[in-house]
C-alpha cells in the first residue's frame, strides 16, 4: 500500500503538490469511487486509480545498480551523442535516472531509478547519506594533507570537507585514498586534493549507503536488492539529535 499522491506523482500526473490540488478538488476515484483525503492509501497491484474519469497507467518503482565505466554521462540527453549511463540497462522499460552524478572521467556505482522521493534525499546533504570513493592521485599525500581534507578545504562556494580519509597502498609513485564523504558538491574530491596540489588520476565510487558495487563489472547492472533498499532508506531517514 502507498500514498496516493506518491502513485499519481510516479506515474507522471505531475508533482506531489499538485497531485494533491487534484485529490482535494475531487478529480481523483479509486475503483471509480471519488477520493479528497489526501492522506489515503492504495494498492496499485488490485485498485485501478482515475483522474477525471480516465485510467491512469501506474508505473512501479524501480532500483537498478550499475558500474558507470568512465567516459559516460550522468544525464538522460546529450545533445553530442555521448555515451550515457542509461545506455547500459537498455532492458529498463521504465524512464530511470540516475541518483547524484559522477563525472565523465570518474567510474563506478550509481543507482539508476524512478523513485523522486527516494532519490532526493539520497542526494540532499541534510540526510548525510554516505558515499565512498577510492582515488588514485599523483604524488604521496601526506599526513598533513590527509587532515586537512578532514578538517576542510575553501573552494568557491565555502569549506568542504570529508568524512573519512584513510590512505591505502599506492600505485608506483601515485597516491590512494579511500575517501568517504556525507555530502555531494560538484566534483568535490577533483577540487578539494588540486588545492592541496594532488590530481585526481582516477575515481571510482565503491558505495552509496549501505549498497557496494562489490565484483559487478563495468558496463553491467542489477537490481538492488530488497535488503538494499530497506538500508538506504533508514540511511537517508532524518537524523534526529540527540537529547542532552
């Protein structure tokens, strides 16, 4: 059972907002009987849903995994044919997008779906959802780069900084780090080690929440699992502070 607005709004009727404008003027039936509690619940599997005496097509939410090798774009249009990570679940019937970005040059886990509520709060920094990257740079950071990027980093719109920072085995004379961040400015980790004087050679997200991308192969896909999406929803829930 889920809201109805919800319903309405992934099916494509419009906003949750307006869905609700459509419920409360008394446009909305469930199995033909008119519904104006906005609050009301539905099963999309048995109860057929109309809006202006018209059947609306319910569309289910759905949560797919991929391994965005780099060289593809995080968007559903580019107007120069790039290659777009959508391309890599073509047996997606559903219109899917991608939840937060990486860049052209970056690779790894993204989560595609349809799901609007789910995916923006996955993205807002108000809910802290982690998200964890291996980063291949050039040159050896050092201790005091590795606090600094703890403590924060000016860019242009204000300090930023990492959550976790541990360094790993490097590659020749090029740096790793696994870096964890809890909030989701542009190109963040590009920006944040340049100023400490280290390129980015090579980023990859390994984990989004409690989701990791594990063994799955670049260019291929699954679905998340129903453990999975049970985690990233608790992981995306507003923090409530703690009583002193």
């Amino acid at each position: 059972m889920e809201r109805l607005n919800k319903l309405l709004a992934h099916a494509g009727v419009g906003s949750r907002r307006h869905c609700d404008d459509l419920i409360a003027a008394g446009r909305v039936a469930v199995d033909g009987v008119k519904v104006r509690e906005l609050g009301v619940r539905v099963d999309s599997a048995t109860q057929t849903i109309f809006v202006d005496d018209v059947a609306v097509k319910l569309e289910r939410p759905v949560y797919w995994v991929v391994h965005k090798p780099r060289g593809y774009l995080c968007t559903n249009h580019d107007p120069s044919r790039r290659p777009l990570a959508i391309d890599l679940i073509p047996h997606v019937e559903q219109r899917v997008y991608t939840v937060g970005r990486l860049d052209e040059h970056s690779e790894g886990l993204l989560l595609l779906t349809n799901d609007g509520d789910l995916a923006n709060r996955l993205m807002h920094p108000r809910y802290g959802v982690e998200k964890t990257y291996i980063v291949e740079v050039a040159g050896a950071p050092n201790k005091e780069d590795l606090e600094q990027l703890l403590t924060g980093v000016h860019l242009a719109e204000g300090r930023v900084k990492a959550k976790q920072v541990k360094r790993m085995k490097g590659v020749g004379e090029n740096g790793r780090l696994r870096i964890v961040l809890n909030e989701g400015k542009n190109r963040e980790i590009r920006r944040m080690l340049a100023k400490l004087g280290h390129k980015v050679l090579r980023l990859r997200r390994i984990g989004l929440g409690p989701v990791e991308l594990g063994d799955l192969g670049k260019g291929k896909s699954r679905r998340l699992t129903r453990e999975e999406l049970v985690g990233l929803r608790e992981a995306s829930e507003p923090k409530r502070e703690k009583k002193v």
